[in-house]
C-alpha cells in the first residue's frame, strides 16, 4: 500500500489525461476563487490602503535590505514554523496539517503527471510520501478537530457543530481520510468499497478546491503579505497607529506619563501574561 501508486493502478479505468485535466481544473478553481475572495472582501484593497495609511505616518524610510530582511525573517517564522502560534498543541497541529497538505498535494501532481501508468514505474519514494502526507494531515486536522477549536476547547461547544467556517478544515480532513481508504481498499482488492472510497476522496477534493470562495482556503495567501507589513510598519515606527510598547520603569517614561509612577510606583511590578495566565476553558 505504502508504496504502491493508486493512480497508476486508476489509469486502468480513468483515463490519464482525465485525472490530469482534473488536476488543472482545481488549480484553476483555487484561483478564482481566491480572486473571487479578494473582490468580495476588498482584501487587496484594504491591504494597499492600509499601506499606503501606514507610509504616511512612519517615522523612518524601510530600505530595500531591511525589507528583504524582514521578508526572510516572516519566511522563517510565520511560514515555515508558525511561530504566531504562542500554542504548542495549536502550533504542532497547524506544522503537520500544513506539511502534510504540501506533501500530499505535491505528490499527487508528481504522480499523475510523471508517471501516470503502470508502464512508468514510479519511485517508491512518492507514494509513500503521499501516504506520509496523508496520514499527517489527518493526524494535525482530527487533533484541532475535536480538541483545540474555540469553540469546543474553550467554549464547551459540541465537536460535531458544524458552520460554513469549518468548510476548509472538515473538507481537507475528508481527502485525507477518504484518499487513505481508497489506497488501502484498492490494494487489497477490495472492488465496492474501493470504488466508494474514490468517489468520495473526489467529491471532497473537489469541495476543498472548488470551495475557495466560501472557505478559509484563500486566507493562507494573505496571512504572510499581512505578517510582512505588519513588521514593516514597526520597523519604520508607524505601528498601524497602535501606542509603543514602553518600559515603565524607566524614568523618561515616568515623566512623560507622569501618573505611572503616582498609582503603580517608581518601579512597577510585572503584570504577568495577562490572557495567556491560564488556558480558556470558562464555558
């Protein structure tokens, strides 16, 4: 199974130039989708606006350099390790989910277009990174699932809830469960079941893909141009308006804000983490 390509063996019964046709089509789909989003929401709009707000009120230029350091450091911590996630558990399920979904989509392309027969033998290496792909989506997808969204974690809600927001996390959950089951059924020899198993791994691929516009699938694209202004604005001291981050105890603070020191004292005490104290579990 591990090793063994599932849409070698569909070429049997599914044309090759289908399922790559397939292919194109939802990469397509994830595209106007994605535009469709941005024109719906005004998100490039607002996002360009807010930049050009923010421009107006710097206080220092931002070189080329410094902004091509910034764009590294949002590569590094943003994308590849998440690391606007102060979660551990929520971060560990957002790194397989996202690494799972990259390997699973990348091999899939690989395969069908690479080596879409039986008379291409394919690398033993991308099925059972397809596998690998798979099972860490589904591992990172059902642990948020049922045991770090809002709404259930926190809030007490029931797990099976499901809105229109969920449509990005239950449809890609689904791929991934229903993709494993088809690869297990059609290596057993499995007919009927097999059979099911493909038709619904479609029907939530295409779901997953073609539900862009109604999904939270076009927001991956703005979470790192979003990440990138907003150190932007802090490095050139725009702040997007917000106050600095000030050090109370120290004296050029406490005499421009001279009521510091007259309710909290000459050296004020740590307040502590605040909201992060303790986890939210007050249903």
């Amino acid at each position: 199974m591990f090793t063994s390509n599932p849409f070698s063996e569909l070429s049997a019964s599914v044309p090759t130039m289908v399922m790559q046709a397939y292919i194109i089509l939802m990469i397509l789909m994830v595209i106007g989708g994605t535009v469709l989003d941005m024109i719906h929401k005004k998100s490039a709009q607002y996002f360009f606006e807010n930049a050009k707000k923010a421009k107006k009120s710097a206080k220092r230029s931002v070189d080329s350099g410094e902004k091509a350091s910034i764009a590294v450091q949002v590569l590094v911590n943003e994308v590849l390790t998440s690391g606007e996630f102060c979660n551990v558990k929520r971060r560990l399920s957002h790194l397989l989910t996202m690494y799972g979904f990259i390997l699973f989509v990348a091999t899939t392309a690989i395969m069908i277009f690479a080596y879409p027969t039986p008379a291409t033998p394919t690398p033993a290496i991308l099925p059972l990174l397809w596998h690998i792909g798979a099972l860490m989506l589904a591992i990172g997808g059902y642990w948020f699932w049922f045991f770090i969204r809002v709404d259930v974690s926190a809030e007490g809600l029931s797990w099976y809830r499901f809105e229109r927001t969920d449509l990005f996390v239950v449809s890609l959950l689904t791929t991934a469960t229903f993709g494993l089951i088809w690869s297990f059924t059609q290596s057993q020899g499995i007919a009927g079941w097999s059979t099911l198993a493909f038709v619904l791994f479609i029907a939530s691929s295409t779901m997953l893909f073609g539900g862009v516009y109604w999904s939270k699938f076009a927001h991956m694209f703005f979470k790192p141009a979003a990440a990138f202004q907003k150190r932007v604005t802090k490095a050139d001291g725009s702040r997007e308006n917000l106050p600095l981050e000030y050090d109370l105890t120290d004296p050029a603070v406490q005499a421009k804000f001279p009521d510091i020191p007259q309710y909290m004292g000459k050296n004020p005490p740590y307040m502590g983490p605040g909201i992060r104290r303790e986890s939210a579990n007050h249903y």
